[in-house]
C-alpha cells in the first residue's frame, strides 16, 4: 500500500515534444505529490509538487495533472529540449508524524533527441 | 554554498570497515532525511531526524545502521561492518518544520570492496 508505480522506466521524445511520465498510488493517505529531475552524479532536485485539493499545476513547462479518484498523475513537460534529458522520479508522502518520509517510484529515464 | 552539504562524495572501505557519512542541512532547515539509492532503482527512505531526536527510523535496516543529529554539528549515517550489498549512492535532504519540501545533496556514493 506504500508504493508508488511509476511509468514509462524510459522515453524518447524528439525536441519540441511533450514527454508524458504517469504515477499510480494505492494508500488514499497521501496527500503531497512532489516531483523530482535527477542529473548523473547530483542529488534529486525538487521540480513541482502538488497537494490532492487541486487537479491540476502549472509551473513554466513543466504541469502535474491530478486525478484523486483513480489515484494518478502525471508530470507532461511541454515543448521538451535536450537539457531535460534526465531520470525523473514521483513521490508521495503522509501527513502528520509521518510526513517527511517520502515513497518514490522507480524512475523514468528521460531522453530528449535534438 | 547554501545547499545540502554531503561529504565524502565518493567513499571506498573493505569489507567489515566501519562507514560515516556526513549531511550539513540547508541553513535554517531543521529536519533531516537520510535516502538510499541502489543502481537503477528509485530512492528508499532510511530515517528521519530532527536535532537530537529520531522522528522516523522505519526504513532503517535491523542491525548495523544508525543515524544521529546532534545539537551541533552535522548528521551522521554510520553503518557499522559493511558488507557489499551496502554499495549504494545514499543522499541526505533537509527541510523546514513541516517536512515538505525537500531538497537534497548530491549524495554519498559507498564502494565495498
């Protein structure tokens, strides 16, 4: 009930296009949605987050889109460039004692071909 | 540099060594958050830390593994004995009181030998 799925582990888009990475969640518990971009060698960095009382958050490229009653969102990164070409993770967390821990999925490898 | 400070970046030690990793929270970031990455595979969540006090130590493994945050100083993951299978990148991450958001360091990436 704890984990997090997250699909595709790897895409391909060409520059310009939108790349699509898709999450599913089990435990309705959760209740903060965070994205992160992670380069080879760094630390993941914090890209946008978004909380079950919206559906949907905009912030430059990047959007989640949240749907609460199929426990899923997503990250689409519109008009995608080279430089997005990296490992992007989906997190969830619990609120109260537990809400610094947070449950990652797998991964999606990103490329983006110039 | 403001960030999350983890040192060393790259640690080596020989089967049955003992291993100390460092974390430095962001400046004014209270609470602590240690992470473990295995090659390919997404992060698993280790323990949580406030100063002088575990929140969190869920994803801690049973034997072999501790974490503190002193009152001073940085937090420290020590895993006593090491064995191969504790070749990982593990990253520290900091936040506010709250827990979210959390931003974290580039990691410590552990080779046994």
């Amino acid at each position: 009930q704890q984990q997090v799925k997250q699909s595709p582990q790897s895409l391909i888009v060409q520059k310009g296009g939108i790349s699509i990475i898709n999450c599913a969640y089990e435990n309705t518990a959760f209740d903060y949605f965070p994205w992160y971009q992670q380069f080879p060698g760094k630390g993941p960095a914090l890209l946008i987050a978004i909380r079950p009382d919206v559906s949907e958050k905009k912030e430059g490229r990047f959007t989640i889109s949240f749907n609460k009653s199929a426990k899923q969102f997503s990250l689409h990164i519109m008009d995608s460039q080279p430089g997005d070409s990296a490992t992007y993770f989906c997190a969830a967390s619990i609120g109260g004692t537990s809400y610094g821990k947070l449950t990652f999925g797998q991964g999606t490898i990103l490329t983006v071909h110039p | 540099n403001a960030g999350v400070m983890q040192n060393p970046r790259h640690l080596v030690r020989r089967r049955g060594q003992e291993a100390r990793l460092r974390c430095s929270p962001m400046k004014g970031h209270s609470h602590v958050y240690w992470y473990r990455q295995l090659p390919e595979e997404g992060l698993k969540f280790m323990v949580y830390l406030q100063k002088e006090n575990i929140i969190d130590e869920s994803g801690m493994p049973k034997e072999r593994f501790s974490a503190e945050f002193p009152k001073e100083g940085p937090s420290i993951l020590r895993i006593q004995q090491v064995v191969r299978g504790d070749s990982a990148a593990y990253f520290c991450a900091s936040s506010l009181p709250g827990g979210q958001p959390q931003h974290f360091g580039d990691g410590t990436r552990l080779s046994i030998l």
